[in-house]
C-alpha cells in the first residue's frame, strides 16, 4: 500500500536519531506496520525500549528533534500509569500530512509486557535492537482464559443495569437517550462477547478491527445493527441485540463462567 510521505520522512529522522542515543537499546514500528494494513492514513505507532527508566528525559529529547525538523502543533501525554503500563505520548506536528500524527511509547528493558504478542499486536517493523529485545510469540492460552474469564465476568456484573436502561429509554420514547444505552449494550456487553468467540486474544479491544477479523456474515451484521434513524429502528434492532447477546453469553459460560 501507498505510505504517507511525511510518515517516512519521520521514521529515518527519529531512527537516525534513536540509534545514536545512549541508553536506548531498540525501537520497532508496530500498529497498521506490524499487522499489515499500513496505508497511507497511518500514523507513526513507535515503540521504544531503553536501558533505564529515562523515558521523562527521552521524551525531551524527541520533541527537540521533532520541534526543530517539523514543529509541534499539539501533544498529548497520557497519565501514568497507563493501562499498558508504558510511557506514552502523542505528537501532531507543524507540518502535516493527511492524518498523520506520532503514537510513541518507551518502555525499559526490564519491563516484561512490550505489546510483543503476535495475535494481538502483529509482527513489528523492528528499526533497531541492540540487545535481542524483541520476542514475538501468540499469547498464551493461560493469558487468554485471563483475559477471556476478567472480561465475561465483568460483563455479567452490569448487564442487566444496562440492558434495563435501554428498556427504559425506549418505553420513554426518548431517542437521545435511547441511542446513547444503545450504543453502551452494543458495544460494552454485546462487542466483547463477539470478540470472545472470533478473536479471544483480541478480547478487550473493543470493536477495532472487527471489519477485518470477524467472519463476513458477522461483520455485516453487527454493521447493520448500528444503522438506525429513529426510536423504531432502535427497537426493532435492540430484540436481535438481546436474543444474540443471550445466545453469545450462554455459548462461551462453559469457558469463561
């Protein structure tokens, strides 16, 4: 597929750059790179690992070699810790292109989660690795019962708060209000389950990428169930929604209850 020009210019300067910085021992593309959909809307999801834990000092560092080629329009750091456990930061520059923007994370060596799992993240374009960092490997099916059991269980807990509400919303006649709990049941008791039964390992990423790695006939359905205009269609789709969420909660209870 076509790349984003300004997309590779910025890799070859940050690479450059990171191969020469002390302390660093690896870098790797994952994102659209690692799982093959790179195109040219992608944007820059950039993993770093270093020696210690720098990633404050690293950070500075790479928005001098950014502001100075580019320019930073816009950034956003995410508290920590994040739920991945790396430090993270986003960068939209002066000089855009499309809708490119910088998704890096820097993780130190001793950090034992590196987003690394190939069912769920890809294989990465490695740019460097100094120390043999970089394992790929499936998760494990003791990591995805985990995940599989945290997620079923949570499910179970609120369903039948959201499941009501949306009930309530529909017997009011309200539409906003109907929409909203709508959109809360597809996607918060309904998608995960899909997930769970199609793609396990993926099983807390919410509806990302279901257009690719569900069957066809799931996909399209699930599609179809987030096509409405008005309280009516919202009804008429909310009696498939339970019927196939009931379906779906009682097919996987005997490998996640």
């Amino acid at each position: 597929m076509k790349a984003n020009s300004l997309h590779q210019e910025v890799c070859s300067v940050l690479k450059s750059f990171l191969t020469e910085e002390d302390g660093v021992l690896a870098a790797w593309e994952g994102g659209a790179v690692a799982t093959g959909f790179a195109d040219e809307y992608s944007d820059l999801d950039l993993i770093i690992v270093t020696r210690d834990s720098i990633a404050d000092e690293l950070f500075e560092k790479i928005e001098k070699v950014l502001s100075a080629k580019y320019g930073i329009k816009r950034k956003f750091r995410m508290p920590e810790p994040a739920w991945h456990g790396l430090s993270q930061c986003f960068y939209l520059l002066d000089r855009q292109d499309g809708f490119f923007y910088c998704d890096i994370a820097i993780a130190d060596k001793d950090k034992e989660d590196k987003l690394t799992e190939s069912d769920r993240h890809g294989i990465a374009r490695i740019w460097f690795d100094k120390a043999n960092i970089y394992h790929s490997q499936p998760s494990s099916p003791e990591q995805i019962s985990a995940l599989g059991k945290r997620i079923y269980g949570s499910i179970c807990k609120i369903d039948f708060i959201m499941l009501i509400e949306l009930d309530k919303a529909l017997a009011r006649k309200n539409f906003l209000a109907a929409q909203m709990q709508y959109q809360q049941v597809v996607n918060r008791i309904l998608v995960p389950l899909l997930n769970l039964k199609y793609r396990p390992a993926k099983a807390d990423f919410g509806i990302r990428y279901a257009e690719r790695e569900y069957p066809p006939e799931a996909a399209e359905e699930l599609a179809s169930l987030l096509k409405y205009g008005g309280l009516e269609e919202i009804l008429y789709h909310t009696t498939r929604v339970k019927s196939l969420y009931q379906e779906l909660k009682s097919e996987l209870a005997a490998s996640y209850q």
